[in-house]
DNA sequence: GTTCGTTTCAAACGATCGTTTAAAAGGAAA
DNA sequence: TTTCCTTTTAAACGATCGTTTGAAACGAAC
C-alpha cells in the first residue's frame, strides 16, 4: 500500500492536477469517476453538504477511494475546482489571442475584450453537460473555507493580467482604478446571471428564457455601455 | 410543555416573523439570542456548516432552546432570512417614496430610482454591525435548499413589483423583456461586490478599497450607463 | 506458480450532526 | 403553599460525517 500520510495534509496541490497519490494503470478510471460525480454534486449541493458516501456511491466506487486517491475531501475540493476552471479559462485566452490576431495591429475592440472574457461563461452553463461547472465556481466564492477562495483566485490572476492592458487600451478615459471598479461590476452580472437565470425566469414570469446567445448580446450590450460610461479622468 | 409537534413541519411560517411556539414573558431574551447569533454564524460559515450547538453555545442557551423556540434548524434558517431581509425592503421602498414625492408630479430619475433600489445594500454591507446581513442574503441565493429560495424570492417580489413602473418610466427606450434583463445584471453586479468586495481589493492589489459612499457612486455610474444603452425598440 | 506493488473492499473508528425526551427550575395566579 | 404553565436543562437518540484499517483481489514480472 502507498503510504499516503507522508505527503503533506495541506498540499498546495503542485504545479496542477496531479493526483494525491502516484498512480498508473487502470485506476484512471476509479479516479476520474470520482472527479467527475464529485464535480456535479458539489456544484448542485454545495461543498459541505455533499458527503463522500453521496460521491462513492453514484460513482460506484469504494469509500475508502476518494482518501486513496485524493488524501482528503478538502483536497479533493481542490482538484474538482482546478480542473473545471482550466480549461474554461484556456477558452477564454484563445479567444482572446484570437481578436488580437485579427485586430492586428490595432487595438482590440472593447466588445471582443468583453466576447473573450464571457463568451465561455454562458457557452458553459447554458450546456446542459457543462453547466454544472459554472454554477460550482458561482458558488465557490461564497462557500466557507479559505482555502476555495485561494484556488479560484489563483486561476482568475492570470486571466486577469492578460485581459488589462487590453482594457486599459479599449477604455482610455477611465483611470485604473474605474476599470477594476467597473470589471468587478461586469463579472458580477456575468456570474449571477450564471448561476442564477432561473431567477430571472421567475423574476420576468417567463417573459425572459434566457439561452447562450441571447444572453451573451444582452450582458455585452449592457456591459460595454457601462463600461464606456464617462469616468472621472 | 408546550405541544410542537402538531405544527406543520414544513411550515409557511404564516405571514411573517412569528416564533415557531407561542410564548410569552421572559423567553424573549433567548428567542432573539438565538437568532442574532444565527445570523452572524450563517453569514459566516453557511447554513448547513453551521451547527445548532454552535449557535446555542455561542448564545449561551441551552442546545434544545432551539427547537424548542423554532421547531428545526430549517425553520430558524427561515426566520432568520425574514428577519434580515425585511427592514432592508422596507428601507429601499421608504427612499423609492421619498424620490416619489420629491419629483411630483415629473417621473422619477433613473438615478434616483437606482439608489434606492441600490443604496441599502451598500449601507449595510459596509456597517461593520450589519454586514454579515448582506452576506446571508448572497449565500442564500448559492445554498443547498429550495426552501431558502423561496424565502428570498418572496421578500424580492414586492419590491420588484412597486419599483418596475418607476423603471418602464425612466426607459421608455427598452422593452420590458430588456428592462428584466437589464435589472438583473444590475443586482448581479450589486450582489456580487456587496458580498465579495474584498475580492476587488485584492484584484486591484489594494487600488480600489471600496467603502459605502465609493461604491454607491461607482455602481450607479456603471449601471446608470447600462440601462440607458441602445435597445431593440 | 510465486512474488510484489497497486487497487479495491467491507468494516469499523471516533466525532458530530439534528432532534427528542423527561425531569428540573421558574414564576405568576389562586 | 399549592397549582399550572412556561422555560431550561442534562442526557440520550439514531443517523451520518470524514477517515482509517487490514485483508482480499488484481495484474504484471519473473
């Protein structure tokens, strides 16, 4: 048996989503069961209230899996999280490596920036296979523990610094701080229509049903006007 | 002993903060204990990581006071919610009425509509004796539970339903459809930075260290902006 | 077939969960 | 003081939690 006490509790999880345990062979597929069912049930339930016993059991694997492979729910958390935002903000730099390309050697448009950074949002939770995904980094920002914030946070920086200067350059009125401001404003409308679309369903009594594409242009419109707002500059 | 099993279970709650058991006299004081410190570890931690006998040790009730008082855990969830909730509805509509009267018989500004609508959340979250209020209220739109939806939905509705008129006024340009929309982006964005603005502090690397006023201004500016963006009429 | 490292398994660990119980304590009315 | 109802209390209920254990099953190497 791999000892897997000797790996440190709090694993700042490396360079990516390598497993808690070194592992080859056919238990790739125990492993990414678990990853998989953990995923949705944590985005439909919540962290705290999804236990191990509600993972192994729909994934149809032993117990004692998730603490062989994952060392602990907590770094199990992680890995679920690490691994649904990659590639979701990958899309988003193509996209916007994409408009650059093809504004060359202007700048980018303040709606492609906008296209880039959103498009995958509702690309995401509008797929019925996908939405999971979003509605777990929805609520990984208000879920207790620290260490959930930490991962999302170090997933958003990145993103974050390559958008900026394009921003800076789209919206040269405002100062850097406006921009910060208004970003935040934006990416609050983009997460909490995410998540939470049916409400706005319920809200408008059906007379909104939102979908990927309609809700993209309406959120752009809306964000680009925002943002183009006159600042204090 | 008072009889609280004959109670409904999953109790409407009636029509409003009414304690779970008629009671009388004294009992007051650890009725309200229960809820104050209910309300401040369900902020901080969410609801079902926050356990009753952390509430009642924090309190300094015994741990049966609670069901004692509420009947569940869910119904003091409940409670709760109702409570935080509807002196901060009633504060939105005493300011849409005052904007009222002000601008009688002339349709009310769109920005004066915005800060009533917008001006409690922020008054709130940044009083350090009541932001934990606001957090609930974001953490109740992400949490397991329909119940806690419901109780949410049904405290937004009559606020809703006496600001849209004041809202068609001010954008005679959108569709109704688009005001939706428009609105709920706005609460997005409203939500999102009343509950995680140290989010944006630590984006902007400590630029932006939003406070009431700031952050009342920023945001109005911004959806003030969005609002009045071309619509399809 | 035997060996060895990996993976799975059933079972149990101690801890904590929400809830219930029956008795004790308290306090006003008689 | 006695009565009656409300409130508080300590203790226990069964259930579920995350985690650990040691043995069984598996699969390639020899």
């Amino acid at each position: 048996m791999v000892d897997v006490k000797n790996t440190e509790s709090k694993s700042e999880a490396g360079a990516g989503p390598l497993p808690h345990n070194v592992h080859s062979g056919p238990h790739a597929e125990t492993y990414q069961r678990i990853l998989n069912v953990a995923e949705g049930l944590f985005a439909k339930n919540g962290f705290s209230a999804t236990s191990m016993r509600g993972i192994t059991s729909e994934a149809g694997v032993n117990l004692a899996s998730v603490n062989y492979y994952f060392g602990s729910k907590e770094n199990l958390i992680v890995q679920v999280l690490s691994r649904a935002i990659r590639p979701f903000n990958e899309e988003r730099l193509s996209h916007l490596n994409a408009a650059i390309s093809k504004s060359m050697p202007n700048p980018v448009p303040l709606q492609e920036v906008l296209h880039a950074l959103i498009q995958p949002c509702f690309n995401m939770c509008f797929d019925p296979t996908k939405q999971q995904v979003f509605q777990l980094m929805g609520r990984s920002l208000s879920e207790e523990g620290e260490f959930i914030k930490e991962v999302v946070n170090k997933e958003w920086h990145p993103i974050l610094a390559k958008f900026n200067p394009h921003l800076r350059a789209a919206l040269p009125h405002l100062t850097e701080e406006e921009i910060f401001w208004r970003l935040h404003f934006t990416m609050g409308a983009v997460i909490h229509t995410g998540c939470h679309h049916q409400q706005l369903t319920l809200m408008s009594a059906g007379l909104c049903r939102p979908d990927g594409a309609r809700t993209l242009k309406q959120i752009i419109d809306y964000a680009t006007a925002g943002l183009l707002a006159p600042g204090s500059k």
